[in-house]
C-alpha cells in the first residue's frame, strides 16, 4: 500500500464540558476538504445549540493545504455568525506557521490541547 492509498481524513465528534468538541485526524486537502464540511456541518447542526463554543481539535491533522484553510476559515466565519466561540486545540507548528504567512492567525484562538480550551485558556 503506498502513502497515497493511506491517507485518509477522519472527524469524530463528542459533547465536553459544555462545548462541542470535533476531532480532525488525516489529511485536510483538497481531496477530503467535501468529507470535512460535510461532517462539520453535521456536528455543527447537531451539537452548536446547546454548546456555545465548538472546539475544533487538529492534534491529529498530518496535513493541511490551502483547501484546508479555507475550510477553517469557513468554520470561523461560520462560528462568528452564530456566536459560537470556536477554538482551534493542538494546532502543529506547519499549520500555525501557513495562518501566520497568510495573516489570518489573529482571527483565530488557539489552545494548546482540548483540555486547555475547555478550561477557556
């Protein structure tokens, strides 16, 4: 099996503390950026009532391109119209690095693992 046929995207989604919490593993590129949107806006439609804040965990995203972001920045535009605080947790050195380079960093929050977003760090 080659690299190409393992990479993969997976969303997993749960309610913590009071908050939405979705968990993206794999790749966020051009390829799985339908797959992400998909199941955000599921989670999104299915768990942002009650939660006002949406914890969007990137510990286990192995890569992100510019289909990635904006995918992101949709989340983020999303988050903003609705009032939901949305923090991105476990953000790689590469991925904060390209929201810098593209200066969009200080429209984000960021936390350093779900537990600290949870605890409003």
């Amino acid at each position: 099996m080659s690299t190409e046929d393992a990479a993969t995207l997976l969303i997993l989604s749960g309610s913590h503390g009071g908050a939405l919490v979705v968990r993206a593993i794999g790749e966020l590129d051009y390829d799985y950026a339908p797959t992400f949107r998909r199941e955000l806006s599921q989670a999104w439609t299915s768990g942002t009532d009650d939660s006002p804040t949406l914890v969007l965990d990137l510990a286990g995203l192995t890569f992100c391109d510019s289909t990635g972001l904006a995918e992101l920045l949709w989340m983020l535009r999303r988050s903003q119209e609705s009032g939901t605080r949305l923090v991105l947790a476990g953000v790689s050195r590469t991925l904060r690095h390209m929201l810098t380079t593209t200066g969009v960093l200080p429209y984000f929050t960021l936390s350093a693992s779900v537990e600290e977003a949870l605890q409003g760090g």
